[in-house]
C-alpha cells in the first residue's frame, strides 16, 4: 500500500531497521484498521487523525516502541488485553521483536474511532 504520507515515511527512514520494521508493521496494521483517516506527523510522532481529530500515533523509544491510543478510556476497557504490556495512561509500549499482534491493535484503533464517532 502506497504512502500518503510522505513526512511519516521521513521520520520512519531515520530509525534503526529493527525500529524501523516494527513501526511499518504498526502503521500498515492501523491503515487498514481505518482507512479513512489521514496520516500525517502530529506533536512530532507519525499520527493518524480521524474525522479531522486525532486518532492514535506511534514512536520509537530508545529501549521500545510505543503505540500510543491516546485515550485512558479506551486502555480502561481493554485492559484485560493489555495485561501482558507495559502501559501508561493512554500508552503501550513493546519490543521490536515482541510487536503487538494485529487484533489488538485493529481493536483499539476501531474502539478510539468509536469513541470520536460519539462525540
């Protein structure tokens, strides 16, 4: 699938390959979870925004990666699923060579798309 996004293919490009690689999975995974949303760097971290509003974002960490869902809530309700990662606030954090599986991430992306469609 072809970038839209030719700055969040930039910021990728300057990451370690394993970061690198993990990210892209990351970013693919989400595209196809809400194809309407625009990619685009967002506070300095690729981000997707749904319905002009901020949807979720991603980044590397020196010692992790980090989805980041954006929403406590959203994490509240998921976090049985989130049991076995290192969370914060709306945040899971992963290793490149532990990345998160793709249901999840499918579930939290539609779950924040939920939310912003309810307000």
């Amino acid at each position: 699938m072809p970038s839209t996004a030719p700055e969040v293919d930039e910021f990728l490009a300057k990451l370690p390959d394993d970061q690198r690689a993990a990210l892209q999975k990351l970013r693919e995974t989400i595209r196809l979870a809400s194809p309407e949303a625009e990619e685009r760097i967002g506070y300095g971290v690729p981000a997707f925004y749904y319905k002009k509003r901020p949807l979720v974002s991603y980044a590397a960490g020196k010692n992790h990666c980090a989805f980041y869902v954006q929403s406590p809530a959203v994490m509240e309700v998921h976090q049985n699923e989130l049991s076995d990662y290192d969370t914060a606030k709306g945040t899971v954090r992963f290793q490149v060579d532990s990345p998160l599986p793709a249901n999840l991430v499918e579930t939290l992306v539609k779950a924040r798309m939920a939310e912003t469609d309810a307000v």
